[in-house]
C-alpha cells in the first residue's frame, strides 16, 4: 500500500488570492526487515589481463 501526501499551495498577489491547488506525492511502503543491505562487489566486473 502506498502513503499518499498531499500539500497545498497557493499563489498569492497582494490584493488577495489568486490560485489555489494540491499536489499530491506517492510513497511506497517501507520493506526494511532490519537485516543489513547487500552490496554487489565491483571486482565481479573487471577484467583481468595476463
């Protein structure tokens, strides 16, 4: 399930408000298990000369 965000904004003129709107931001749900991250070793790529 994803966690919507919303914000709103507004533009604003000095004799009052012109436009107002939202915008929305979608984040996806946190899959830690608190087990530490496995990196990819670099060395697997290069190649080697003799």
């Amino acid at each position: 399930m994803q966690r919507r965000q919303v914000i709103q904004h507004a533009v604003k003129k000095e004799n009052g408000v012109i436009k107002v709107g939202k915008s929305y931001i979608m984040q996806p749900k946190v899959n830690y298990t608190g087990q530490g991250t496995k990196w990819f070793d670099d060395n697997q790529l290069i190649k080697k000369h003799k």
